[in-house]
C-alpha cells in the first residue's frame, strides 16, 4: 500500500509528464482538474520544508573534495579553496574598467512577473562598454553580465583561474566534452531565479559575496518546474521570496542557504535547483562538468525529457534564451 508521500511523488510526477512530457497543456479537462484538486489535498497535509546551512569545510584536500562530495552528489562549502588563484584580488570592476573598459558586452535584462493567473518572463539584452557598465554599477543599477562567453572572448583571463584544481575536483580533462567556465559579474541587488541544469558545478567567487538559496532534486516538483526542452529547467517560484498566495506547493521543499566569500567555492551535483542573489558588487567564475550518467540519475524524467525532445540545438544557451524569452505560462491552480 503507498504511503501518502509516495502517492505525491507519483501525483506530481504524473502532472510534470502530462504538461512537459506529452505536452497536454489544458485540455483534459476533468481529469486534469480532479488530479489537480487530490494533489492539493495531499499537499495541505504534508509538513513544511525549510532552510538549513550548507555544510562548509575548510583545507580539504583535491581527492576527497572528489571522493566525499563529487562522487556521492553532496553539495558543500569549499571556504578558502580558491584564495591563491590570481584572480582572487586581481579581477574587480576598476581592474575591468581599466583594461577592457572600451569592450563591448551583452548585460542580461531578464524580468519575471508572478500572480495567481500567471508567470511571465521577458529576456533580453543591453549592449554596454566595460566602462559603462563599471560606472552604472558604481552608480547603484543592479546590472548583470552573464549569458556572455567572456573567458572565450578574453582566454587570457583564464590565466588568473586555476584550472588544474577545478580538473582534480570533479576528476576530468578540462579538453573533455561536457566541461567549460563561465564568467558572471553583477552589481549590488542582481540575481538569477531559480533554475536546475544537468551539469556539476563548481562556482568559484572571486571578488565581492554572493548569496545562495538551494534545493536537492527530488525538490523540483514543489517548485513549478517550466516547460522547456533544454539543458536548463526554470521554477516559477521566486526562492528569495516566496509568495504561497501564489505557489503554495513551494512550503514544502527543504532547501539550504550560503553566502560565499571571497575565495569561496559551492559544489552543487546535477539538477540543483538555485538561485542567487549579490549582496555587492561581485564577480565569480562557474565551472561546469557534465556526465550523462550522474544527470540521468539525480533526475531521471527530466533529463530524457531536456536531451531526448531537444531540437538539433540539443539544449544550448541560446535554445534556453529562446524558449523563455516572452513567456507567458498560465497557472497550474487555474481552470483547467
């Protein structure tokens, strides 16, 4: 006989295959409502989740980073891993301003709108030097550069990391397909939403703090997971502050919180859901390591759904700039 839990899961499972899977979207009518109304009432009953620190370490060897927590899938808080990289005290919005200031940039410009009715979301870009972008972050705007391949436009930059260190943590050849660096750099207030991916991630902050809201996989159906074909899997649900007149299902995932300093670095396993927050003007580096094993296994329906229904993009960034540019997805707790 199934527990209660194990019929949520089953519930929430089927609704994620109804909606994302085969694409029913609204139109099963009584079914759909009467599905919708059981979970509701499982849910009610279902104790609330909640908020714990990380586990942090400090001095932990390259092999048992890899053994105790990359192998196993436990996130964790590498405090002072990265403070000798070069980067670390080097790179900062006067250094940027100074050496690249005349480089052109793309700065994300993405909004998200929640109620009851609907979650819309509007991705876009504003092209800035490096100087103007510097000027109006010192100037208060919370401006965010990300989505933009920095290290690849500027390899140099990738002298200051230290990427022997990043290939011993998650035991991989940084030439091996799956891997890569990111290069984010945001001003006072920017964020990111909420969002899974099926890579390992190494998020490395180097100049400024950053703080960080997390949620375990099995977490995903709480947190109104979006319909999209990639890589990348949106939440509807605003992890900073949470609204349950509007996603009351989201009280029941347990999650963790950290803030990272500088020299800091958060593992996070495959299909994390996270979401960020600058507290100050700060500037990190993201490695990513992707194994389709450790993804089909962190999140089974998901992962074939973003690789086996991609199209020939095969869930690339700009698949997943394009599949939530202008969206406008109606409510689960709507008519059906």
């Amino acid at each position: 006989m199934p527990t209660a839990e194990e019929r949520l899961q089953r519930g929430l499972y089927w609704l994620f295959f109804e909606r994302d899977v085969l694409r029913g979207g609204r139109r099963l009518g009584p079914l759909r409502r009467w599905h919708l109304g059981r979970l509701a009432r499982l849910l009610e009953r279902k104790e609330a989740g909640g908020l714990e620190a990380v586990p942090e370490v400090e001095g932990c060897g390259d092999r048992e980073v890899y053994e105790e927590y990359v192998l196993p899938r436990r996130p964790v808080v590498l405090r002072k891993a990265a403070l000798h990289w070069p980067a670390v005290g080097k790179w900062s919005f006067p250094y940027f301003r100074e050496v690249y200031g005349e480089e052109e940039i793309a700065i994300g410009t993405d909004k998200v709108e929640r109620s009851r009715e609907t979650t819309s979301y509007r991705i876009g870009f504003e092209t800035l030097s490096f100087r103007e972008f510097a000027d109006r972050v010192d100037a208060g705007e919370a401006l965010y550069l990300k989505f933009t391949p920095i290290l690849e436009r500027f390899p140099e930059l990738r002298e200051d990391l230290d990427l022997a260190q990043l290939s011993r943590w998650r035991q991989r050849s940084l030439e091996e397909p799956g891997t890569g660096q990111e290069f984010y750099m945001g001003g006072a207030g920017s964020r990111t939403d909420l969002h899974a991916e099926l890579s390992d991630i190494f998020h490395v902050c180097v100049t400024g703090r950053k703080r960080w809201r997390f949620f375990a996989p099995e977490n995903f159906l709480y947190l109104y997971p979006i319909p999209a074909r990639t890589s990348f899997v949106g939440s509807e649900v605003d992890a900073f502050r949470p609204d349950e007149t509007v996603h009351p299902w989201a009280r029941c995932a347990r999650g963790f919180e950290a803030v990272l300093e500088e020299g800091d670095v958060l593992y996070l396993p495959p299909f994390t859901w996270h979401a960020v927050e600058n507290p100050e003007p700060a500037i990190s580096v993201n490695d990513l390591s992707h194994r389709h094993a450790r993804s089909l296994r962190a999140l089974p329906l998901p992962y074939l759904n973003s690789r086996l229904l991609v199209d020939r993009r095969r869930g690339t960034a700009q698949q997943f700039l394009d599949s939530y540019a202008s969206m406008r997805l109606p409510s689960l707790h709507g008519p059906a």
